[in-house]
C-alpha cells in the first residue's frame, strides 16, 4: 500500500509508571512489556513496518518530548516528528497531521495509532490494519474494536453495526465507558467492542468531516504552515477528542473488530503480566535471589542495574521499581495507586522526581 | 581510674544485616542503632570515654578490618589496633590482648566488651561497668549481666550466687543457651542474667587463670612479640571461648547485674525496633512518600543516598535495604532469614556481594 502513511500519537504522561516514567520519560519511551529493552514506540513503529515503512511514519507528540522521541526511531524521517507546542487533546492532533500529510501526499490513507499499547499476535493485528485500511481507502473513517476479553469499565466501547464488506461493520454507535453492569452485558451480548484509540481514513474524508463537525478547528489548523504559526495557533486550539469531536457525530464510520492481544498498558500491574515469569511468577532480573518469594515484579531502571543484585525472601505480589533517584514498592493489585505518589510529590514541589 | 584499658572485640563477620554488612564491611562498622550515621563500635568506645578514654582503648578486630576499623576511631592510637590474622574465638583473642596490655601496664584492670551492641542507658551502662571494674580490682574476673526482659533462647545465662560486695555476686554457674521453658523459669526465678559478652579483670589473675584451664594456649600467646610470631602462632590456636575456655572453670568469678537497655542487634528486625519511628510506625529516610504504610524500615546505604526519594504504597511491617550493588527486600519477622541470602551468595560463588 504504497500510499499509506501512519500517524503515532505519543503524547501520553503516563503518571501510572512512575518512578520509570516522568514528564521527559513518558511510558512510550519506556521497555514496559514486550520485547527485552525495546520501548513501546519502537515496538509500535517495528509492527507497523510490514505494512508501513518507518519512512511513512509520522509522530504526534510533545515539543519537549521531540528529541527523545526521534532518537528512539531512527527510522522516521526528523521533519516528521510532529512537536505539539501544548497538549490538545487527539482532535487538534489529528487534524493538524491530517493537514500536514495531506499537503505532501493529498490521496494518503492515514492510519491513527497510539504509541503506547501492547500487542502481542503481531500477524493478527497486520492482518486486522489492512482490512481497516481497504475500509478506510473506500471512503469510511474506520475504527479498530477490540473483542472484549472482560467486562473493563475503563474503557469506551463500539456497538456494531451493519456489515459493510469483508470483516468491516458500520459503527451503529459510541458508547462511554460504561457502568459495571453494562459493561458486563456488552460482553455477553457480543455486539459492543473495546475502542482503542485507532483510527484509519482519507485524508479528503476525514478533513471534510472535520470541516463539518469542528469548523473552528478546521479552519485554525489550515492556518498552521511553519513553526512560527504552530506556535501561535496550536495553543488556541479546542481541547477534544476525536471520539467527541467528529466520530460520534460522523456519517460512514466503520469499525473492524479484531483480536490480537491488545494491552493499553495501563499499569505496573500489566507489565507483571506481559512479562516473563519465573516459576514462582516472579518477572525479576536475571539472577535475583528469591526465597518463598512469589509473584513480584522488580524493574531496576537505575544506572547500576545491570550489576545489582535483588534479593527477595518471603514478600509476595509486590512491584517494586527503582531508578537513580526514586524507589517505589507498593502491591501489584494497588498498583493504580502510584498516583497517589505522584500527586504527593506535586504537592510537595518536587519537580525533578516527576 | 587511670589504669583501666578496655579491649574492644570487633571481630564479627555480621551476614544478618545484609547486604549492608559484608565481610569488608561487618556489623561493628555499620550504623545500625543508635544516633543518626554513628557506627556501633564509634558508639561502644565514645559510651567509654568517661571511665575510659580513648587513649586506653584497644581494639581486636581480623587484619582486613584493621585499617577500616582505625579509621572509625580517631581517638584510638593506631598501635593499639590488634589485628588478627585469622578469627580463633574470644580465648585467644583476649589472651592475647591481656599479654599485650600486660607487657606495658602490668597492673591494668582492663574491660572486655563487644563492639557490636547498642546500649539505650549510657549513664546506667557506665555505673554498672564501675562497679564491674571495682570488683575486678579486687581480683575477681568479673562479667555483667542484664536482667533478662523477655524468655530469649538465643543467649547463655548466669546463674547468680552469693553477694561479695557492692552489687556483685560470685557466679554460681554459667548455663548454655536454655529450651523456652527453661528460659521462662529462668525469668520468673529472677537469679538468672544474660550473659552479654563484657568481662573484667585485672592483668595478673586473668593470665593465671588462662595458664591454669589453657596452658597450651598461654605458652603459645606467650611467644606472640611482633608481627612474625603473631602470624606464626595465631593460626595455630585453640579457638574457643573465653566462656567456656576459662570463665566457666575458674575460681573467683563474680558478675554485676545490670540494666541499661542493653541489645545485641541481632537482626535487621531490631534495627526497626531501636530506630526512630513516625506516627505510622516507618522507619524511613526523610521526604520518604508513605501511603497506607505501616511498620516498614527502609535503609538506603547506596551512593546516590541523600537525593533518592523511597515511596511505600500499601505495605507494612517490610525492611527495605539498598545499597550500590544489592537490594534486599524481607518481611520484618523474618529478617533473621537473610541468611539464605547469604547461603544463596556463596553457592553461586558470588564473593564480590559477600
């Protein structure tokens, strides 16, 4: 598909990961899950390769974050790391990068993706993105559901509607995230699919319904043509989703529905599972001593890694991560509760541990 | 008492308090109890200086402990550092010191005391020892006992006889370390002490007695006058305790009974116990972030110390303990078991973390 461009959206904070991650080390640039020391931009750019070469690869992310993003993907061109002077929310990004790839290649078909999620049956999801992309090629603003796999109330779902072609449905409607018992309904009901932040479309299409949907935003970002009106119009820019902005409101949305391993990465608690464990269910460094340990994840970012030696007797189902200057140890199953540190420390003042 | 010595014994290897202790760096070294950065055996000869001060302090440690032990205490002359060149139990190594501090102070009253203990009540602790030193002028070999606070089966005892002077009694007999049931009747009964390792004497009666109940070993130490018979004979002696060597067969053996919140800091779950606590029970660096934390100790040893900011979510009653190139994490009431840790570290032949 020679004409496909994709678009990473590595904008993300990602408090949940600290002290791994920080406002310059968000959890895209970080070995969270997957492949040994590969960061999940990198994973995310390495599967889209196949399909989409480095060289047609834009990212989306924050002006501060440029540079480190850069050096984590040699293979995307500089001139297409897309540096947000604020964050804006993904509609602003998306229209902006729409726009921008548009000028060059006015018939690229875009595919939307974020840069810090987990897949882990890479041939699967290949085959879901091109289907998504024939969809998006005909016309559609296309969507990737995931089959949901458990009644997770934190996430919005899709509910599916009219086949359209080969594996794509028309999107009968959005649905936010639901309450418990719906969400437990959706599952047994086998017609609402996870929403995972992927979109796929035209260029022409998507900027049309842009225009319709969200005209301010439209006609700000055809003013965005070097670094110098970036800097003046970004900022301005509405604050919203394209979920809210455009996809709910939208005609021709198709989802494809896909199953692949897909993992948000939403918590140290996630990357106890992505990892690889020891017979104990210890995911831990290699060479750790463990006695009656079982169940831990230890991630040791520090610069003496490598030759530090864990020892763990007798704790069960913790995290603990350590870096140069931050230890966190809290239970895998509060693992959310992280932020309660990252707040205490923005209370504090102490901005260089966030 | 101008002609009082003491002996430090700093000879301990200390594995329970790993991974701060190693064999370069044992327990006496540590500032495991005690006044904030304060090592024990900087601890166990300042409480001295009072009765007796530095000048008059020596100092038994291993030879590879000797410099790293001399420059803990600035205030001990550097000649009065006994360096052992292999461990042989406390036999020898008073033997030894006495003869040393016999040569130069023939009539020296001198104080044997481990370097490794934590004394709460400086004060009382110095009260009892002048009573300890007075009856070992009057030709007694002399120990203290601590009344016994708990039915511990950890520790020898010492049955108290009849009264011979000023808060001394004559020994009626040394007991080896009791069942709990014994311990508790022992407790109850209120004429059993714990026998803490610190004995007094005066130069002469304690070299007879050693002439007496080890001849073999005082010949040996006899020949000891510089450092090429110290390597020579050293090796070669009996090692065994100067309990079970000599106190426990001579006549004339008086104890004082004492207590002075005295502790042998046996394990890290100690150092917990003697350290200052907040309101949650940690023990913790300053600037620590604890959330729903209860009861933990936290002891950062490692070179980035100062500026490494620990934050405990949901955790309690753990020890925590970092230091360059180890990490060790244990539930509180099973510190003691840091020694298959230790185990663990000498079978893989890991000598650079022992």
């Amino acid at each position: 598909m020679p004409n496909v461009h994709a678009v990473v959206m590595a904008g993300g904070s990602g408090t949940r990961f600290w002290p791994a991650s920080r406002q310059r080390m968000p959890k895209q640039l970080l070995p969270l899950a997957g492949r040994p020391g590969e960061t999940l931009i990198a994973a995310t750019v390495r599967r889209l390769a196949p399909l989409i070469p480095p060289e047609r690869v834009w990212v989306a992310t924050g002006a501060r974050l440029a540079d480190a993003t850069a050096a984590e993907l040699p293979g995307v061109p500089r001139a297409q790391i897309l540096a947000e002077p604020v964050p804006r929310n993904t509609a602003p990004c998306i229209a902006w990068a729409t726009a921008t790839i548009a000028r060059a290649h006015p018939d690229a078909v875009v595919a939307v993706l974020p840069a810090d999620h987990f897949i882990a049956d890479e041939p699967g999801f290949r085959e879901v993105l091109a289907r998504a992309l024939k969809t998006a090629e005909a016309g559609w603003l296309t969507t990737i559901g995931i089959v949901p796999t458990r009644p997770e109330t934190g996430y919005g779902y899709i509910e599916i509607g009219d086949p359209i072609a080969d594996g794509a449905h028309a999107v009968a409607r959005f649905v936010e995230k639901p309450t418990r018992d719906r969400a437990e309904a959706f599952v047994a009901g086998g017609k609402h699919l996870w929403n995972a932040g992927m979109f796929f479309f035209r260029t022409g299409p998507m900027m049309t319904a842009i225009q319709q949907h969200l005209p301010a935003l439209a006609a700000r970002v055809a003013e965005i043509c070097d670094e110098a009106s970036l800097a003046r119009v970004f900022p301005g820019l509405q604050a919203i989703s394209i979920d809210k902005g455009v996809m709910e409101k939208a005609d021709r949305i198709a989802v494809v529905p896909g199953s692949f391993g897909w993992n948000d990465v939403g918590s140290w608690e996630v990357t106890w599972e992505l990892a690889a464990h020891d017979a104990q269910g210890n995911a831990v460094p290699e060479g750790t001593i463990t006695v009656d340990a079982t169940g831990n994840l230890v991630r040791d970012l520090s610069s003496g890694g490598a030759r530090r030696r864990f020892a763990l007797v007798g704790v069960r189902d913790l995290v603990i991560v350590e870096t140069d200057d931050a230890v966190l140890v809290i239970p895998r199953e509060r693992a959310q509760d992280v932020r309660a540190v990252v707040d205490e420390l923005r209370a504090r003042g102490e901005t260089d541990k966030l």
